[in-house]
C-alpha cells in the first residue's frame, strides 16, 4: 500500500487497519441513522469533522461539537503525517517524529474529553443509562453503540435537531412564541421610556415560553434589564408585548390575575421575621400561588 493511499484512508478512515477501518465503516452507518432520527440529513455521517459536528447538534452540545469537529480532523493530520516521513534515524526514532507523537497523543487526550461531554449529551437526549458512556468510548464501542442506537426502535431521541431550528426561523420570521394553555408565554415587542424628549428603548424582540412546573433563572449584569423584564411579566409596568399565563391575558385581565401573580422583595427590604405568606401579602399585587419574582437572586419561576 502507497504512502499516498495510506494517507487518504488514515484521514478518512481514521486508520489504515482492515480491523479500524471496518469499525468506522460501521459507525458511520450507525451514525448515519441516528443523525435521521434527529431529523438531519443522514450522508454527513461519511464526512470526518462535519459528522461529529452533527452528533454534537444531535446531543444538544453544538458549542462542544464545533471545537470536537476540529480536533477530530486535526489529530487525523497528525496521525497521517508520518507516513510520508522517515520516522527511524538509524535505530532510533527522530525528533520530528516524537514530536509528533506528542501533539498526536495530546490531541487525542482533548478529543476524547470532549467526546466524553458530546456522547453524555447523547445519553441523555435517548434516555438511557449513563453506563452506555464506556460503550461509546472504547475502541470500537461507538461502532456498536451507534448501530444499536441508531437502527434499534427501542432508542428514540426524546427531541429533534430540525424541531429547534423551525421553532427559531418561526420566532425570527413571525416574532412570537407558541401560547400554551398551562404555562407563561412571552411575546415582548418593546419596553421604552422618554428621557429628555428623547426615546429610549430598555427592551426589544424578546419571546419565551415556560411550561408549567418549570424553574427558569435570569441571569445578567447590573444594569442589564433583569428586573424591567420581571416587571413586564407580571404587569407592575406595562410593555409592548403579551404576557400569557395559563392562556389567560396579564393585561387585558390584570384585575383577574394580579392575585395570581406577584412578587418578594429584595432581601434589605425584607422584614426578617415575616413569614413567607405574610411577605407576599404585604406587597401590593398580592399573594403568588403560580409565579413570583426574587430580586435578591433575580430569578422567576413557575411554581
């Protein structure tokens, strides 16, 4: 076999063995349907780099699966470099192969740890057992693990890629989230003051929907709009936008649900020996049984 065939198959192939080759073979097939049950196209399984990058979509670790992509092709160079080289000088290996070698084994070190935190986001988008973790990542597990999973009925992703992304062009192209009949929905054009004459836009384009029994944490600098947004929600100041709760309007029935809402206070303006109830109660929008706000931790949660 030529140095230059060598080459291409290690790059491909990730090795030039009958054993390793057959085992990618047989992932790329594996992944080839998982990637379909994500509702991805299936033919960027046989592209090194963009199939692990599809994974990475797939498991809901894309951040993860753009630096993975890269150090898979990167320690594919490395792997395939020597080929080309004389690794012996004499009976002992050369500088620039050892050196190679180094950046090979320490690219390997990156790409598995970053493997190990894609195929964890995969196990749990399936559902399945955190042990299946040691599958993945023995050589030739993910051949198996793949095949299992990706041709077994048994083993269905709990969401899709394609799902996300028409959700995201949705929002983008028709600006509103899907009301929910049990939940908060969000729809908020704008929140702006007048300073001087002068108009000054505090919030703008922003949209979410909470499912019932869901804790969500807004999290953001001083001065960011934490609180303007809290304040919007639950109708205290009123923005451009629609604020849903349970299907029901937060401000064209603000009258209604003002005793479905409300919030506590920041810390230094809290009694100390209140109890929680008589807190609520001593604020002007009552008592919240659904939702209410922290500005201590700037948090909001459906209760």
């Amino acid at each position: 076999m030529n140095a230059v065939l060598k080459f291409v198959l290690t790059i491909f192939f990730g090795s030039h063995t009958p054993f390793e080759m057959l085992a990618e073979v047989l992932y790329m097939i594996g992944t080839w349907k998982i990637l379909e049950k994500s509702g991805l196209r299936g033919f960027w399984s046989l592209i090194p780099g963009a199939r692990e990058y599809q994974i990475a979509r797939c498991a809901g670790r894309e951040p993860e699966g753009r630096v993975y992509s890269v150090l898979v092709v990167t320690a594919r160079l490395l792997q395939a470099i020597p080929i080309f080289g004389n690794l012996m000088e004499g009976d002992q290996i050369s500088t620039g192969a050892l050196f190679i070698s180094i950046l090979v084994l320490s690219a390997s070190i990156v790409t598995l740890i970053y493997g190990i935190r894609i195929y964890i986001g995969l196990i749990e988008v399936y559902g399945v057992r955190k042990r299946w973790i040691i599958v993945w990542i023995i050589p030739g597990g993910d051949a198996v693990a793949a095949l299992l999973w990706g041709f077994s009925k048994k083993y269905q992703p709990s969401w899709k890629v394609v799902d996300i992304q028409a959700e995201m062009e949705r929002l983008a192209t028709s600006g509103s989230a899907t009301v929910m009949d049990e939940g908060l929905t969000v729809n908020l054009k704008e929140r702006s003051v007048r300073e001087f004459f002068q108009k000054k836009v505090l919030l703008r384009d922003i949209h979410m929907a909470i499912p019932q029994g869901h804790m969500v944490l807004l999290l953001g600098g001083s001065g960011a709009g934490k609180t303007t947004y809290l304040n919007a929600i639950n109708g205290y100041e009123k923005a451009k936008a629609e604020v849903m709760l349970n299907g029901n309007n937060m401000y064209t029935q603000y009258k209604k649900m003002q005793y479905e809402v409300g919030f506590v206070p920041q810390t230094e303006m809290m009694r100390g020996k209140d109890t929680v109830i008589n807190t609520l109660l001593d604020e002007p929008n009552c008592v919240s049984r659904k939702m209410y706000r922290r500005n201590s931790a700037e948090s909001a949660w459906m209760m």
